[in-house]
C-alpha cells in the first residue's frame, strides 16, 4: 500500500489520539465508581453507626437521666430515615419493638440488654456494609490500576515503535538524499539513491537519480571537447611574447607561459597549485608583480645580460561578478623605451640649441625698440612687437621641454628650503599682472592666520603658481576676478586659484594633467603646463588636483608640507 508522509504522520498521530483517549475514558469511569463508593461509605452506613452510637448511650442513661429516652428516640427516628441495607429495616424494627416496651417505664436490667444486642446487630449490619464496600472499592482500584497500566504499557509500546519508526522513515531517506546532494556538489555524478519507499521521498530519490544521470551524460559528453579547448588556450598563451601567469581565486598559481618561466626563472612543472604569495617570498621579481601598487614606471629587469623594460598589468577576473582568479601580464617594452629615451634627448638637445637663439631675437627684438637707436613706424612696430611674442611663445615652450626632459630622465633637482607662503605669491604675481590687467582682471589673494612656512623649491613651486594663473587668466571674462587664496590643515599648506570662467567638463577634467592633453577647442599652449607643474609639486612631496563645474568657473589647489626640513 503506497503511503505518502504525511498520511504516515496523521496515523501515527490518530493512533496516539485514540490511545490517550482511551486512557482517559478508562480513568474517568474507575474514578466515578471509586468515587461513588467511597461517597456511599462515609455517608449512610457512617450516619447508622453513629445513630447506633447515640442509642447505646442513650440507653446508659435510662435510669439516671429521665431525658435520655427523648435523646434515644430521636436517634432511632433519625435511623428510620436512613434504612439502606438488606435486614436493617428489620433489625431497625427490633429496636422500636424493645424500646416501645421500655419507655412504658415497665422494664428490667435484662430488657435494656437485650435492647442493645439489637442496636449491636443493627451497627453489625452497617459495619458489615462498610467492609463490603471498601472491599469492592479496592477490588475496584486494583482493576483501575491493572487496566490502566495495561493501556499505559500498550500507549508506551505503539508510541515508541511510531517514535522509532516514522522519524526513522523520514531522517534515513533525507540523510541518502542530502549525502546524495552533497556529492553531486563535488561534481561525483556517479552517485546514486536508492530507495524502497512508496512516497514522496521515494519520488524524490528518482527525480534525483535521473538529475545524476543527465549530469553525467553532459559532463562526459563535452569533457573532450573542453580539454580540446584547454589545450588550445594553453597553447595560444605559451606562444605570446608577454610574460604570463593566472591564478584562481585563492591564489594558487594555474597556469604560467614559456614567457614568464625564463623571465622569473621559474618552472610550471615546480610552481603550479602552488600559493603564490609562499613563492614570492624567494622570488623578488614575482613579489614585486603581485604588489599590484607599481607606479607608471615600467621595470627594469636584466634579460640574457641586457637591461630590458617592462609594463607590469594585473587584471580581476569575474563570473557573474564573482571573482574567480587573477592574470598578471609583463609586456616587454624595451623597443618603445629606447625610442622615448631617443626622444628625450633629442627634445633636450633641441629645447637647449633653441633658447640661445631665441633669447637672441628678442634681445634683439628689444634693442630695436630702443629709439636712441632709431624710430620706427607704425608697421615696423608691428612687426618687431609680432617677433616678439612669437619669441616668448617659443621660449616659453623650449623651457617647458627642458623640464619635461628633466622630469622623464630623473634628472630634475630641487632646492628645497624653509619659505613663507606669502613670498611665493609675491614671486608669481608680477609675471601675470601685464596680462590681467590686458583683460581688466583683478587678482585678490587671501591667507589664514598664524600660517606655518613651508617646504618647496621657491623657483618650481612660482613657475606651478604662475602656469596656473597664466590659464586662470586665458580663461577668465573681462572685468571679473580671480582669488588666490592660502589655507593650511595640521601639516599642509593649501594654495588654490579659483577663477570664475566657463568651467571644465568632468570627461576633460580626469585627464587635463596628462602630458600634451588640450581641451578640445582650445588653440594656445602645448598642453605640457599643468602636467610638469602636477610633477613638480608631487616631487617635492605635495598634490595638485582641480575642482571644476561647467558655468562656474575652476579652482586649482596644491599643496605643499609645512614644517622644517
């Protein structure tokens, strides 16, 4: 017979229902017979031995107390009343015929004797009637006790053996199936469950076991084809000329091209399922990969006895925006370092060859303004005033190449000294104050209290501060202002330029300190100012950063370390 659980619980638990039921039946019925018997016992045939007792002393009295025939009388009407077992009535009868003969005040010693054999048997009666009961009321405790022990007993027995049974019918199947569950998990589609019962776990056990099976059947029906396609993958990553290494979630090292063997001097064979941070700990060059905190600088790493330049890259790899390993990449860039290098000196060589000449011409630019040289009209002023600015211009830009070389070779030196803030300001002011005053700009600089000096190179840091102004400037609507304004934080000097121009987009704002990045739109400058003033201040150990909203003008902030040196 197929029974689902829950039909299994429900007898279980009707059985157990109709069990204490019947128990409860079994006790409420003996409790009521005991209960009437015991209430028949200490009611009529204690009121007739205690009538009985009342005439016995009465009947002491007789001759001494005249009253005591009243006290006799009563209790023997009170007995008429209270007539309830086989021959009391009779013997009761005896009484009121001894009595009835007595109170007449013609008796003996021997009739009042004989009145009280009668009362004696009168009480035997009673008495006898109590023993018969408390018998029957014992005779009726042990049968209570004997059948509700019985059903005690049979209660316990069918309540343990459905305790035993039908958790046991449950937990047995639930611990196969979540076993079953838990190698399924472990990718073991082997695994089976067989199961006897006719319900729902039954049921479940097949769903369970067809589930296994197509698991199975798909696993093995492309498991040729996924070890094709990792012996593809492995073969395309050993054949890349960039160092390669991946590793899973918890750091084990899985794969590692021919690349990155030479180069870290490592081999698969020794390393792979290896945790990599436990490798790295004898290989300085593969702990400096997993720091994953390099700068821009590429590493220098010596290859086959020739230095050789590399661009370290470690990339998150996701599924289902779970992480699920990482791939660090070394792209060796020596070709492209040679040829930046190149470049290098050759601007360098061309920013210095240039600014002899060009400081030439506008010497000469400004001697031929002199007029105790001579006049010169209206045109020829032109001309020369042209000259002039094309001169700066370029000398402004040679300078800017002479420090960007400075910067990409390493070669830049700073004179770092205790200064006031104030005396920066005043250094860079009077560079811009011909081309405000062009537009009609007004310059106001403020400064908080007790400012502390500060630590910078006053020639790098001016030039930073009048590079800003210069754009602030280029920037600004006739007629308007621009605030500079100098702060300080605990251990930091903030110096800001804020102008109230057209603002800067948020897409140009995240790379305007990039090298040669011009707005689009934009026609003056090189595009290297703000990025060598951003290397400048980083150098001497502070941060330049911009704070720009479209229609709202720009504040350009750096800042600097007070203290002593």
């Amino acid at each position: 017979m197929k029974l689902s659980i829950k039909s299994k619980l429900s007898i279980g638990i009707s059985v157990l229902f109709v069990l204490l039921l019947t128990v409860s039946v079994v006790a409420f019925t003996f409790i009521n017979i005991l209960s009437g018997q015991t209430e028949n016992i200490l009611k009529d045939n204690n009121l007739s031995i205690r009538y009985c007792n009342e005439m016995l002393r009465a009947a002491d009295e007789f001759k001494a107390h005249p009253q005591s025939f009243v006290r006799f009388e009563n209790a023997l009407k009170q007995q008429d009343e209270n007539v309830t077992e086989k021959g009391e009535y009779a013997a009761t009868a005896d009484v009121h015929a001894y009595f009835d003969k007595i109170k007449d005040g013609r008796y003996t010693d021997a009739d009042v004797d004989s009145l009280n054999r009668k009362i004696y048997h009168l009480s035997d009666i009673n008495q006898s009637a109590i023993e018969k009961k408390n018998s029957a009321a014992i005779k009726a405790s042990h049968e209570a006790r004997l059948w509700i022990s019985v059903l005690a007993v049979v209660f316990v027995l069918v309540g343990f053996t459905l305790t035993i049974n039908i958790p046991a019918s449950i937990a047995e199947p639930m611990r196969l199936l979540t076993e079953g569950i838990r190698e399924i998990s472990d990718k073991n589609y082997n695994k089976r469950i067989y199961l006897d019962n006719k319900d729902e776990l039954g049921e479940m056990a097949g769903a369970f076991n067809k589930m296994a099976e197509k698991l199975y059947g798909y696993e093995h029906s492309n498991l040729s084809q996924l070890m094709f396609e990792k012996k593809r993958v492995e073969t395309i990553i050993n054949q890349m000329e960039d160092a390669v290494i991946g590793m899973d979630a918890e750091n084990k090292i899985l794969f590692i091209n021919n690349t990155a063997e030479h180069l870290f001097h490592l081999k698969s064979s020794e390393i792979l399922g290896k945790y990599a941070p436990d490798v790295a700990l004898y290989n300085d060059l593969l702990r400096t990969v997993l720091q994953k905190d390099q700068s821009s600088q590429p590493l220098k790493i010596v290859v086959d006895g020739k230095e050789n330049y590399f661009s370290a890259d470690a990339r998150t790899v996701f599924n289902e925006e779970k992480q699920i390993g990482e791939v660090f990449t070394l792209k060796n860039i020596t070709s492209f370092k040679e040829l930046d290098i190149s470049k290098t000196n050759l601007l360098a060589t061309i920013s210095h060859e240039l600014k002899t000449p060009i400081s030439s011409i506008k010497m000469s630019t400004r001697l031929l303004t002199d007029e105790r040289i001579g006049d010169l009209n209206t045109e020829q002023k032109e001309l020369i005033g042209n000259v002039s600015d094309d001169a700066e211009r370029l000398l402004k830009l040679t300078g800017e190449l002479l420090n960007m070389t400075q910067l990409e070779t390493g070669q830049i030196q700073l004179k770092l000294q205790i200064i006031q803030a104030s005396k920066i300001i005043d250094m860079a002011l009077p560079a811009v104050q011909v081309q405000a005053s062009q537009k009609n700009i007004h310059l106001e600089n403020t400064y908080d209290d007790n400012l502390p000096d500060i630590i910078a190179d006053a020639e790098k840091t001016s030039w930073v501060l009048i590079n800003l102004l210069n754009n602030a400037i280029k920037f600004s609507p006739q007629g308007t202002k621009i605030i500079i304004h100098v702060s300080h934080d605990h251990n930091k000097v903030f110096f800001s330029v804020k102008d109230f121009g057209p603002g800067i987009d948020e897409t140009h704002a995240a790379h305007i300190f990039d090298r040669y990045y011009k707005i689009p739109g934009e026609q003056a400058g090189t595009g290297l100012g703000l990025s060598i003033g951003k290397e400048f201040i980083e150098a001497q150990g502070g941060k330049l950063m911009v704070e720009s909203k479209l229609g709202e003008g720009s504040t350009f902030i750096f800042q600097l370390p007070a203290g002593r040196i």
